[in-house]
C-alpha cells in the first residue's frame, strides 16, 4: 500500500495547501509554487501519517459486506423474477413459438398454452361441435391444447392409427373400461401387450372361421331365427305393425355375444326375457353409454373429490351394476370351465353351439402359454384374464352392432325402392331366407355366409350404414410413444406424450373422399372406380372397424351379425318408419338411453 493511503483527512489537506501555496484558510501563503520531486513529498508525508496500515483494508472488507448484505436482501426479489421468466419462456414463449407443435393451427387462441378451453368443453358436452368447426376453420390438422393434436384425415389418422411406428399407445383414458383389475383387449394401452392379447383369439375371429363353424351357425340360427325373426312376425299381426326395434336390436346383439363367448347354456336371453332385458340394458348404459366413461376417463380425481363431498355427477349405482356385471362374468367362466373340463374328460363331442368359444380359443392359449395344456387350470391372475377378456368382448361391442342395425332400417324405410331392389338380390341365390311363420323356428336354416357375402347391393348397403352411423363420436385418443419422437402427417418429430386424435365419424363425412357426403347412398359402393381421374386420391374411406394394427379384432363377427340380420328381415318383410319422433335419425346422435332413444319400424310381410 502506498504511504498516501495512510493519511488522514487533515494531513491531505495540509498537503494540498502547501502545494498550491493558499492557506487551509483560503488565503495566499506566499511561497513560491514549485513542484516538489516525489520521492521529497513521500518521504515527508511519511512522519505525518502515522496510522494503522489495516485501516484502508477494513474499509474494503465494509464495502464487501456491505454489498453481501444488499445481495442477500435482494435475493428473493431475483428468485422471483428468475422464475417468472423461465415460467414465461417454458409455459408461453416455448409452446407457442418453438415447440414442435407450434407450427400446428391452434384450435383455439389459449390452445398452445393450455388445455383448460377443451377440458371445459368436454366436461358441458360440446367438445365435437367445438372441433368439428375448428377443423372447418384451420383445416385438417389442429392444436387443442399444449401437448394434444387432433386431426380429420386419412393420413393424419394412419399416422397413429397405423401398423409398426405409426401404431401409437392407447391414451390413460381407457382405464374406466379396466374389469376385474386386469386389462383386456380393448384396455391394453401398448401395442405390445395388444398384439399378445389379440392372438390368443385371433383365430375363431376370422372370416373364414365365423362363417364356416358349426357352433357360430348354430348361435345365429338360435339367436336370429329362434329369437328375433318372430318377435318381428309377432309385431306384424299387431294393429299397428310396429314395434320399437331398437331395445330388440341391443338384445340380439347381446344374446349372441354372450353365447359366442360362453356358449348357448351360458349365454344371455334377452329377446325372451324382457324383465331381465330391461336390467341389462339398463346396466350397459348405465357402465358404457352415460357420463361416467368421460367424468372417470378425463376428470378422474375431480370427479372422485366431488363425489366426496356428496355432489353426485355419475350415475346412480354405477359401481353396484358394474359389480354386478363382474359377479355374472365371474359365475359363467367357472360354469364354462367346469363343462370344459367335463367334456374333455371322456372326450365327448359338443353340440353345436354349446361350446364356448371365445373362452375356450383365450384358455387354451393361456394354457399353452403356462405349458401345462393337458392338465391346465385357471390361477387367480388367469382367470381374472378370461373374465376381464370375457366381459369385454361382451359388452361395448353391443351398442354399435345394435346402432347401426337400427340405422339401417331407418334409411331402408325411408327408401322402399332400395327395399325392393335388396329383396330382388336375397331372393337370387340358392337357399333365400324365406321363413315360414306357422314352421317351428328351430326348423328353419341359414342361407349358405358365402352366398349373402356375394350380394353386392347388400353389402353396399352395410358398408354406407357403416359410414354414416348415428353413434356418438368419438375421438378414441392415442399418444406418440416413449423414447422416441414421432411424426403426425406433415408434423414432423414430435416428442413422447403427446396426445393424438381423430374423429372417424368426421373423416366420413368428409367431401375430401366422398360425393356428397351426407347424403345416404349405397351406390356409391358399388362403382368400381375408387379413385378421383383428376387427382388420383383415393376416394371411399371406411374406418368402421378403426384401422391398423388395432383394427377391430370382431369386424367379421360383426359384419356378420348386421349381414344376416338385414337378410332375414328384407327377404320376408317390408318395412316403413311409424314413429321416428324419439330418433336422431341423420339430425343427431343416439344417446344409448333406451328411455329416451326410440324407433317404431312397420313390418309388413310380403306376400
């Protein structure tokens, strides 16, 4: 430290003053100004000084505590602007201007920064209105929320609806439908365990093994010509004629389901029993068709805490009738595992249709799977798996087959000259479906599955009941896969957990692949040209059974069921609409309440 740093205030000031010559004062001294060499001055000041030499560094050491003291109270101020900008850069400028999905439309103004705007609307129920018209406004591809896509294109859907890298994961949504604790097909949510459940059962959900076993003929013979077909005749010797076929729909296809899975003996009886159809059908909508799939699929804990505090959003009994519906799986998997076993003891033939089919396709598989074929039975997580499986292939399947069979014979009564020219076909093949009221049911017989296969203006017919079902859409969400990033039509590397969907219900009433899409016209099915000349885009999109990798595993079954019923019904009656006033008809969607959905059909037999 230099010697000038040792000086005090005053000392400086004596300094100064000799060295301008003016008193400390102000007044002249009178000496004559002369620079005095450094070292002189120095060396002079050195007597003078006579301080600590510790003194100027405590000063500093101050000045340093001083500022760790101003640091540390503006700490929390800067913690708090930190965040506020990282908040802002990670919650607003990077999804809207960086993220890979900040190139996609934006449903709505609010959708890149947060899903609050389509959780709302999915909660009142207008969330298909309120993407359908985004999509009309952005296009094919839109962004409804920060980490969700959706999208009303082929493409787009066989990006993730498609086969290997394009068949994303199923989204959290589908755990409502989980039975016994233990997913199923159509729970599965990774392609992995999707694909090991689907084969255990692929092979009795074929075409060729639906339409050639003798059990499966066996089922629909007793189910469709033993059960509906006079229930029909039985409505068309009534004054009116007519009789609301939906609830006989919904039944028909329950009846056949059970007893495909579990047999005749342990199938249901619906069409029979209208007190135990009215329970059931009451139960399927109640687990499948009311608000609790959305309330416990997308606001899970919200509902649940609600629930707490006593403010009922879900239906009555909901958790009693899905109890219930486990408790009569849980009792037919034993029965059905008891006849098994008993019949393949002695090794005693099965008469058509009393075997179960479906549940003795999954429990061999399961058997071959724990390599003990020969001397198999179910553990406790085995049978939760063919009761889980069970259930599942029992249940949601009915709604649809029951819709679109209803759809079907609305559009078919409104337009008697499509009646007439379908009931020219059935009448051309070998064996028609004619049916004798005064015969007894059981006497009566299938026309050959390949025959009706074969009929195109029946099967164009299907196909256009298909498209433009009146089910309630829906968005069936999948979500890109961990570990890896993932494209999404022209949306290209988007990161793992992003939330994608695709509305079929849309793409089919879409005029990108279809003339005049809205209009209900089997024709369009039959010409052989399915490409547009001027374009070449393919035209005639049918995503019915969805597509992909995870195309319905019982499309065939179902096609089936709609195929042979059609035909019985159109080669013996007529049919006109009597009361449509409870029916959404084209205007909207059937809500799946059997108390408030309702179609009166006049059957009138032709001669």
């Amino acid at each position: 430290m230099s010697t000038l740093c040792q000086t005090s205030g005053l000392d400086i000031k004596l300094i100064l003053s000799l060295a301008s010559g003016v008193s400390l004062h102000g007044q002249p001294l009178g000496i004559q100004r002369q620079p005095p060499a450094p070292f002189m001055i120095y060396s002079e000041l050195e007597p003078i000084a006579g301080h600590d030499i510790l003194s100027c560094e405590g000063e500093e050491n101050q000045d340093i505590m001083s500022s760790a003291t101003e640091l540390l109270t503006e700490w929390p101020r800067l913690a708090v602007i930190s965040v506020i900008l990282l908040s802002i850069f990670r919650f607003i400028i990077y999804p809207v201007f960086l993220s890979p999905l900040s190139k996609v439309p934006p449903a709505h103004p609010l959708a890149p920064i947060t899903g609050a705007w389509i959780k709302w609307h999915r909660w009142h129920g207008t969330s298909y209105e309120t993407i359908q018209a985004a999509f009309e406004r952005c296009g094919p591809y839109i962004r409804l929320g920060p980490a969700e896509i959706a999208t009303n294109c082929k493409e787009g859907f066989d990006s993730a609806y498609g086969i290997g890298k394009r068949n994303f994961g199923k989204a959290s949504v589908y755990n409502y439908f989980v039975n016994f604790r233990t997913r199923a097909l159509f729970t599965a949510l990774e392609a992995k365990q999707h694909s090991h459940i689907r084969g255990r059962m692929a092979a009795v959900l074929t075409r060729a093994y639906v339409q050639s076993s003798p059990h499966t003929r066996a089922i629909f013979k007793a189910v469709l010509l033993e059960r509906l077909i006079p229930l029909l005749g039985q409505a068309s010797q009534t004054g009116s004629g007519s009789v609301n076929i939906l609830p006989l729909f919904y039944s028909y296809s329950i009846d056949f389901m059970s007893a495909f899975v579990f047999g005749l003996p342990g199938g249901h009886r619906l069409l029979e029993d209208t007190e135990d159809r009215e329970k059931w059908l009451t139960l399927y909508y109640t687990v499948f068709m009311s608000n609790a799939p959305a309330l416990l699929g997308e606001f899970k804990w919200i509902t649940r805490a609600l629930t707490a505090f006593k403010i009922r959003l879900l239906p009555k009994d909901l958790a009693k009738l899905r109890q219930h519906s486990e408790d009569w799986t849980s009792q037919n998997v034993r029965l059905a595992e008891h006849r098994l076993q008993s019949h393949y003891a002695p090794g005693e033939p099965w008469a058509p249709g009393d075997l179960p089919v479906l549940y003795s396709a999954l429990r061999s598989s399961i058997a071959r799977e724990a390599g003990v074929e020969e001397t198999f039975t179910p553990s406790d997580g085995q049978f939760r798996e063919l009761a889980s499986e069970c259930l599942d292939q029992i249940g949601p399947t009915a709604d649809v087959n029951a819709m679109v069979l209803t759809h079907l014979l609305y559009q078919l009564s409104r337009h008697p000259a499509h009646q007439d020219e379908l009931h020219r076909e059935l009448l051309s093949i070998a064996s028609p479906f004619h049916l004798d009221l005064d015969q007894t049911p059981s006497l009566h017989e299938l026309p050959p599955a390949r025959d009706l296969q074969r009929l195109p203006f029946l099967n164009a017919i299907i196909q256009e009941g298909l498209r433009l079902r009146n089910t309630p859409p829906g968005m069936d969400p999948r979500v890109t896969p961990k570990h890896r990033l993932s494209d999404v039509g022209p949306y290209k590397n988007l990161p793992p957990g992003i939330r994608v969907g695709a509305y079929v219900h849309l793409i089919h009433r879409s005029s990108e692949y279809f003339d005049d899409p809205l209009v209900w016209d089997p024709y369009r099915w039959l010409t052989k040209d399915c490409q547009d000349q001027s374009t070449g885009r393919k035209r005639r999109v049918l995503l019915a059974f969805s597509g992909g990798s995870r195309t319905c595993i019982g499309q065939h079954l179902a096609v089936e069921l709609i195929r042979n019923a059609v035909a019985a019904v159109y080669t013996n009656y007529r049919t006109t609409l009597f009361d449509e006033s409870q029916y959404p008809g084209d205007r909207g969607f059937l809500s799946g309440d059997l108390k408030k959905d309702k179609l009166w059909i006049q059957f009138k037999r032709r001669g």
